[in-house]
C-alpha cells in the first residue's frame, strides 16, 4: 500500500481599483425580494466591469442569488453543474477522493499536481483556490453564486482560459439572525446546518455557520467486507464585518474537513496476454472482478498486502511497515482566513483582498 500527503499553502494580497474590479453578477436590490416568485428576473451584473442588465451583457454568465441557490439545494462546489451549462466538476483521482476538477466548454486540468494551474479558476469570497485539492468544499449559507463562461483576464484575479466560478457567502447584518435546518435520507443520510448572525455594536456584527452532514457508502468492498463511497463532512466559518462612513473591513475564517473510507474504484478491464506463465494465476482473479451489471457497486480493490516474505520488508522502520495494514480512507482538511477592506476615495473606490488558504490531502 502506498501512501500520499498533499499541501498547499497560498499568501495572496491584492490591492485593485474598482473600475477593474473582479467580474460580479449582483441582484438588483428591487429584484431580491422578488427572487421568490417565478418568471425571468432581472439581474444586473458587472462581468465588464459596469452594471448592465444580464438579459442584454454580451458574456456567457450564469448568476444565482440566495433564493435560487437554496432551490437548486447547491451545498457543495459539484453541483454548480447542475445550474450551469456546460460546465462539468469531476471529483476524485487516483489519489484521494477530494480533488475537485472544474471544466467549462471543455476547458480543464485532470492533472492533481502542486505545479499546475486549473483552466477553471474558482474563487471563495474573492480568494483565488489555487489548486483541486482545495476545490471540494462544502457551500452554505451563500449570497449569490456566480459562473463566467470563457477566457477571464487578470483583472479577475488570475488569468484563466476556461473561466471561473465565484462563490460569495453572506456577509454580517445589523439584526438578529438564526436558522437550523435538518435532512435525512437514504444510506443513512444526515445533516444539520445552523447559521446565527449577532449585531454586536454600531456597525458591527458577527456571524457564524455550521455544517455537518454524514452518509454511509453506497459501495461495498468484497475484499475487506465494509463499504466504500461513504462520507462525513464538518464544515464551519466565522464573519466579522465592520461598517462606517466612506469604509467597511470583513474578516472571515473557515475549515472544513471531509472524510471517508475509500473510493469505489472498480477494474475495466485487462489485456490478458499480458497474463501468462508464472502470471496466469492471476487472470482469473481479474476477470471475475471485471466492472459489470452484476456488480456495479462492488469493488475487489483496496485489499491489504504484507510482504512478509520479502527481506527487505523486514529492514523497513517500524511506522513504514504499519502502513502495509492501515486500512484505506480519504481525509481532505482545507481552511483559510482572509480580509477585505472596501474604502471610499471620492469618485473611485479602492479594495484590498489579503488571505491565506491551506489544504492537506491525505490517502
């Protein structure tokens, strides 16, 4: 068995001018109330970089307010798909099982390395998500969500060919807030989500989301007999938002570590010519384990191999070889802090965007 650990550490700090501000779509203020009701509304969006109506821009935009996202029940960066068209989010890889891979029009990266950029940029509350490993995090308690089809300049925030996502999470208000929300479903599915925002002074106010959510696997693992494909999710972040004249500062911190006890990795197929003399034992072994109707949910991968008989297995340290009976399982921890400050100079308004984010990836 081997084994992989991933980090990725990112400092980023800007300091743009508004006139060349990130590409936003924003509901218009007399429209968010109406959001509720049916029929086509009208959404005023910033994508080049003055307001203008969403029915009239001339970009590929596909902008989603609160209502809309609560609607379409988007908790998690892979069911953008299902809202907008053509884009398609693959999760999982040959390592772990939280990478998270974005395409637009056919425009993506399928290689989870610590050098390579996404053709697809994603971006939290501004903050650029430099790499897939950070890419599968949970999202509640959402503002608006927001996918730009195409080539996106720098001025976005990083040049990308495919285009981007960004996600905005609601910031704090000046009243009292609180909600708790519960689901259950099948393979034992749960999950609870509770928001509280809190004014605590003139101007200032606080809030904070979890999230935690749990699901048994929906695979089975015939040769270690316990089930693959499950997962378990806590998800938590805290805002802190600062209002005055000409100003405002937002500090805003979040974790979320996913978890679970392997993939449902399943064989294709085999060349079995590849398969004979002194490794003819093994093709039968292969061919019943082939992906087919019969067992479309059961994997024959992730078995546990000790090789005693090898001498130098012998010579390996102690904590190396107790790594040949550790049982498979994914575990993905990301978190970040960042902080946005809006300031007021009259007819131009400067924003600076300061965070950290860091993943590990562990299999």
């Amino acid at each position: 068995m081997k084994t992989s650990k991933l980090m990725v550490a990112t400092m980023l700090s800007g300091l743009p001018v508004a006139m060349a501000q990130p590409a936003r779509g924003q509901v218009a203020p007399q429209e968010a109330a109406q959001e509720q009701f049916s029929g086509i509304q009208d959404i005023v969006v910033t994508a080049r970089r003055t307001e203008e109506s969403l029915q009239t821009t001339p970009l590929a935009v596909t902008a989603l307010g609160a209502v809309a996202i609560q609607r379409a029940q988007i908790v998690s960066v892979q069911d953008v798909q299902r809202v907008a068209p053509s884009v398609v989010i693959s999760t999982g890889s040959a390592s772990t099982s939280g990478f998270a891979f974005v395409s637009i029009r056919g425009q993506g990266n399928l290689q989870p390395l610590i050098a390579n950029d996404p053709a697809v940029a994603t971006y939290i509350d501004g903050v650029y998500i430099a790499r897939p490993s950070q890419g599968l995090t949970d999202l509640h308690d959402l503002q608006r969500l927001e996918v730009l089809r195409g080539p996106q300049g720098t001025l976005f925030g990083r040049n990308t060919t495919g285009g981007a996502i960004n996600i905005l999470s609601k910031d704090p208000v000046d009243r009292l807030e609180a909600s708790l929300k519960g689901e259950v479903g099948n393979y034992a599915y749960r999950d609870v989500e509770a928001v509280l925002n809190v004014p605590l002074a003139e101007g200032l106010a606080a809030r904070v989301v979890y999230d935690f959510h749990d699901r048994n696997g929906y695979g089975y693992n015939a040769r270690l007999n316990r089930d693959v494909g499950d997962q378990k999710s806590h998800f938590l972040r805290g805002k802190l938002k600062y209002e005055n004249d000409g100003f405002d500062v937002t500090l805003s911190g979040d974790y979320n570590k996913i978890t679970d006890m392997g993939q449902l990795a399943q064989t294709a197929g085999f060349n079995p010519l590849s398969f004979q003399g002194p490794l003819a034992a093994f093709a039968p072994g292969l061919a019943s384990a082939i992906h087919t109707e019969d067992n479309w949910y059961t994997t024959y991968a992730g078995g546990l191999t000790r090789p005693t008989t090898n001498p130098t297995f012998a010579t390996l340290p102690a904590d190396i070889q107790a790594k040949y009976s550790q049982l498979p399982f994914d575990k993905l921890v990301a978190y970040g802090f960042s902080g946005v400050v809006n300031i007021d100079i009259g007819e131009h308004k400067l924003k600076s965007i300061t965070a950290y984010r860091y993943s590990d990836s562990d299999v």
